[in-house]
C-alpha cells in the first residue's frame, strides 16, 4: 500500500474518532452546564428560605417590642385605676403573642428548610466538581492519547517515507553510476577517434584516430629503445669479466 493510501485510511479514521470525541465532550459540557445551573437554583432557593426567615424574626423582634410596650400600658392604666384602657391593651397583647407563637413555628420551619436546601447545595456542589474533575481529566487524557496516535503515526509515515525514498536514492545512484561509465566510455572513443566530436568530420576523426595511434607506436618505440639501452648496460660488464 502507498504512502497516499495509508495516510488518507489513517486520516479518515483520525476524523471519525475525532467527530466521537467531540460529541463526547459536547455532552460533557451539556451535563456540566446542567448540573451547574441546578446547583444555581437550589442556592437561589436557599437564598429565598434564608430572606425568608430573616423577615420572619425582624416580625419577631417588633412584636416582641409591641407587647412589651402594650404590657407597660396595661401596667399603667391598672395604676391609674383605668381597668378598661388595661384590658384593651392587655386584649392587644394577648393577639399579637398568638401571631408571635405562629411566626415562631413558620421560623422553625424555615430554618428546617434552610438546614436541607444547605445540605443539598453542599452535596449538588461536590457532586458538580467531582464531575468537572473527571470531566477535565478524561479531556487532558484523551488529548494526550490523541497527540500520542498523532505522533506515532507521523513517525511510521516518515518512517516509510525515508525507506521509500533511500530506495529511490539507491536506484538514482546506480544510474548515474552507469551512465557516468558510459560517458567515459564514450569519451575513450572520442578521444581515440571511433566516435567522432560533435561538428566533427569522418575524415577528422579518422586522422586524429590515426595520429593517436602513432603516438601509441612513438611511445611503444620509444619504451623499447630504453629497455635495449638498459639491457646493453647490464650485459657490458659481464663480458669485460670474462
């Protein structure tokens, strides 16, 4: 299989995986940003319970201070003597401790609600950063796998590419090899007068063919010359001995 080939199947399958991984991490962040906004509403609603009982005590303290004062009159007006103005406060006092025992009840209520809606939020809290943890870290994971698979398969293409391409090389310098002994070859001849030079004539070729082979002679002659020359030396003194 090519190098084209191979790389277009991994890349093929690299974007499959990738469109998987991304749909993955799309739901990921779906449920994250659910799970946040669900913890939003339930601090939301604490907030509401703890405004609530807020408003419920400040009732509590006025009251307080509305029968303490009604008290003080009915103690006043027995003073004086004014049993009526004493049972109209008295009468005042009496309702607005009746409303004090129900908001106390409707306070106990609320702070019962406050207690559960704050244990909620504190385990929807955990819950969501416990999720956002394992979130993050199965993206750092898979982004790490993803590069490692990036890496590996650069390095086989690379792999394979310099494998092919040494092939090629080898194959180029073998002919370059032939083809520089062929015009050696080639200038041999030209420079013994077989082929002849570009623009040149037979008639010149055949001349400098036959000009070089004189030289060869010349050259032959002139090598034999000085071995006879040198062998007449040696051969000299052996006969003045004898």
């Amino acid at each position: 299989m090519s190098i084209g080939k191979r790389v277009s199947q991994w890349w093929k399958s690299r974007r499959s995986g990738g469109d998987d991984a991304e749909a993955l991490k799309d739901r990921l962040d779906q449920t994250y940003r659910t799970q946040t906004a669900l913890l939003q509403q339930v601090r939301r609603g604490v907030a509401d319970v703890v405004t609530s009982r807020k408003r419920v005590e400040l009732q509590l303290a006025t009251i307080a201070q509305q029968t303490a004062q009604l008290d003080d009159d009915a103690r006043q007006a027995v003073a004086r003597g004014n049993d009526e103005d004493a049972r109209a406060a008295l009468t005042r006092k009496v309702t607005l401790e009746q409303a004090a025992a129900d908001l106390q009840v409707r306070r106990d209520d609320l702070m019962a609600e406050e207690d559960k809606l704050g244990r909620s939020a504190t385990k929807i809290e955990q819950d969501v950063e416990a999720f956002r943890v394992r979130k993050d870290t199965l993206a750092a994971r898979h982004s790490a796998a993803a590069a490692r698979v990036e890496i590996n398969s650069a390095t086989t293409g690379i792999n394979s590419t310099v494998s092919e391409v040494g092939q090629a090389m080898e194959a180029a310098e073998r002919r370059t090899r032939e083809l520089e002994s062929t015009a050696d070859a080639v200038d041999e001849l030209v420079a013994e007068g077989v082929v002849t030079k570009a623009g040149e004539s037979a008639d010149a070729a055949l001349s400098r063919q036959f000009d070089a082979a004189l030289g060869t002679t010349a050259e032959v002659d002139r090598q034999l010359e000085e071995l006879t020359t040198h062998q007449e030396d040696d051969d000299g003194p052996q006969q003045i001995q004898k």
